[in-house]
C-alpha cells in the first residue's frame, strides 16, 4: 500500500516537473493510424476537472514507441505534455471536463501501424 502510494506521487510529481517544464511531444500529421490492436492492461482513474492524469509507459527497445492509438473525447481530457522519467514514458493529460473518456495507447516500430502491445484507461472527470 505504502509502495503504490509512493509511486503515485513520484508520477505526479514527475507530471508537475514536465508540465512546468514546458516539454511537449507532438505526433507528426502525417503518422499513419495505429492499426489493430492486442489486448493489453485496463484500468480506470477517477479524477475532477482541473486536475492532471500522467500515464507511465515502459521503456521498450528496438525503435518501439508508444503512440496515442485512438481518439478520446477532448471535452473530457486534453495532452499537455509528455516526457521520458526514469524507465518510463510519461504522459500528462489535464482533466478539461466532466465525463469518461478512454484513452488508448499502442506501442509501434516508429511510425508505423503495426501494434505490438497496447494499454487502456478509461478516465472519469467529476
């Protein structure tokens, strides 16, 4: 319990640092879409509007990157920022408004559609 909770401030205490360092990371326009996707870890976060969601990602190895896959509601959260902390990739999101939204995330070889795993998280603004 003690562990879970210091991972949890660690995470949003390395948010607060990348969304005050300004460090933002954009997808190319030209990106093709993440195709299918393998079934991968969900979890849902409840949180109030005004406050930030960080997503800690795995490292992974050979080119493999960690893209946004599908479209989430933009009236539920928006992308402030992301970052590399530690063995992790770190995405904040900001909670923009109230009602769910899933964000997902794949991981591809570059820019390519081609998934190898993926992770889901279904966010609930109050």
């Amino acid at each position: 319990m003690v562990k879970n909770r210091i991972r949890a401030v660690a995470v949003i205490v390395a948010a607060t640092a990348l969304t005050a360092a300004g460090i933002a990371g954009a997808t190319p326009k030209d990106s093709p879409p993440v195709g299918p996707l393998p079934s991968g870890p969900t979890s849902t976060i409840v949180t109030q509007k005004g406050q930030l969601v960080a997503f800690a990602l795995p490292h992974r190895t050979a080119g493999r990157v960690w893209r946004v896959a599908r479209k989430f509601d933009p009236k539920v959260v928006q992308q402030m920022t992301e970052g590399d902390v530690g063995s992790t990739v770190t995405l904040v999101f900001k909670a923009t408004g109230k009602g769910t939204t899933t964000v997902v995330f794949g991981l591809t070889r570059g820019e390519t559609a081609k998934a190898y795993e993926s992770r889901r998280f279904t966010v609930r603004v109050r």
